[in-house]
C-alpha cells in the first residue's frame, strides 16, 4: 500500500554560524494541501528549497522530492521576459500535452486564474499580481504530483485570491495533487490548507500540526505562531 505520508528526514542547513536545521524531519501528508506557517525568517523558503533540491541540505544522506513529478511557485517571478504569457505557461505545457490539444489545455489554465485577456502580453507588461497568476498557472499546467508554492497569492489582489482559491480547492478535490505550501496569511491557510504545519525556530522544530476542520479558529492560530 502507498505510504500515506512523504517522509523526508536528516534536513540540516547551517549559515555561517546560525543553525536553521538540525536533524529536522517532516511528514507530509500525501494527496494533501499542507500549509506551513510560522515567523518571519524562521526557515519556511529554505525547507522548501532543500526539499525541492533548489539548495543543497548540508549533509549527503538526504533525498529531495525530485524524485516526484514536481513543480513550483516560487516567490519572486520567474517568468522568461522575452515570452508572451501563453508561450511562457505553453513551455511547461508542451512537455505533457500533444500539440493539437496544448492552445485549449492552455487557454483552460489561464481561465483558472481569470488571465485570458492577457495571454499576448509579455511580463515587463504586467502587474505583480497578474505576473503571479501566470506563475500559477504554468506551475498547474504540469501533472505534477508535488506542488510547492512559497506564497502563491502574495501581491494578488482579495478578490481575485478568493477566486484562484476556490478553483484550486476545486482542482485538489479532483486531481491527486499533495501540495505544501507556504504562507504569512492564516485566512489563505484556513480556506485552502487540510494540515496546518506551525513552525518555531532556532532551529526549525514543529510546534504543532493542526486538522483545519470547521473547530480551527483563526485567533487560536495567531497565538500558536
Ligand atoms: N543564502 C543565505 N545566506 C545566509 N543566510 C540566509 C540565506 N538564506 C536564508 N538565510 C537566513 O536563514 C533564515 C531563514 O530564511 P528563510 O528565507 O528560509 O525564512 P522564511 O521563514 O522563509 O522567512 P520569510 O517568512 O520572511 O519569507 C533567515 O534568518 C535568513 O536570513
């Protein structure tokens, strides 16, 4: 039977002389949106670079989630400038999808982030906001398994989050998808997480990993952070 979780152990990443993971494991739960919070620069982008294999843990006896079809949202924009937004999310899509089907497997994509007007622009040409739904949508375009998003909704604006969060609560009910997800905003968390992961530092421990079910309320999560 399939493990019901991803283990991933011996996580350790030292800079200069400050320790941000000794001996670390996590548990993430498979086919599961798992949310991590915790403070600011307690090491939430950095588990998700080591996992990712984007950063190196410090010791060799670690496995990544590479193993696993994955793809990212990262924060800062990585986008090519010289790529209208459909050729940019098409880059991604055509490793998957036959050329006949890759125009409306694209096109659907970008309707899941409401950016269809904008599938001509080039980034320079676009909000931070819209520049992120792309990034959304061309990490969705690919099957992953493993979905790593490092604040996926930062500089998009409430109205339009609460829309890309209903639609991907949507695709997670339907595809098997485990995502782990990082994020500052605790209603982000409460409306897409199903695990709640919070983070304490000096080094990275977990203080506690919560069901979000209708009894989890947001205050009880400020005083847990
Ligand atoms: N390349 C680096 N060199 C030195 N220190 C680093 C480097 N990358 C991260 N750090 C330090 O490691 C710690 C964890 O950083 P990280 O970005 O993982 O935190 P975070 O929890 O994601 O922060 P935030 O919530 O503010 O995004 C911080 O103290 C940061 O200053």
């Amino acid at each position: 039977m399939e493990e019901m979780t991803f283990n991933i152990k011996n996580i350790n990443k030292t800079y200069g002389n400050k320790v941000i993971f000794r001996d670390f494991e996590i548990d993430f739960y498979r086919d599961k949106v798992n949310c991590i919070i915790g403070k600011s620069g307690c090491g939430k982008t950095t588990l998700l670079n080591i996992i990712s294999g984007v950063i190196k843990s410090d010791i060799e006896d670690f496995e990544t989630l590479e193993r696993f079809k994955l793809s990212y949202i990262f924060q800062e924009d990585r986008l090519i400038q010289w790529l209208t937004v459909e050729e940019n999310i098409k880059l991604i899509g055509k490793k998957y999808y036959d050329e006949s089907v890759i125009d409306s497997v694209c096109d659907k994509y970008l309707e899941l982030v409401g950016i269809g007007e904008y599938k001509k622009y080039y980034p320079q040409m676009l909000s931070g906001g819209i520049r992120q739904r792309v990034n959304i949508a061309r990490a969705f375009i690919c099957p992953s398994k493993v979905i790593i998003m490092d604040e996926p909704f930062k500089s998009i604006d409430a109205k339009n989050k609460k829309m890309i969060i209903e639609r991907l609560k949507e695709i997670f009910k339907k595809e098997k998808r485990t995502a782990i997800f990082v994020t500052h905003d605790i209603e982000e968390a409460l409306l897409l997480a199903d695990k709640i992961f919070i983070l304490g530092d000096s080094p990275v421990n977990i203080k506690d990993i919560l069901d979000n079910n209708k009894n989890l309320e947001k205050n009880s999560l400020y005083s847990l952070i």
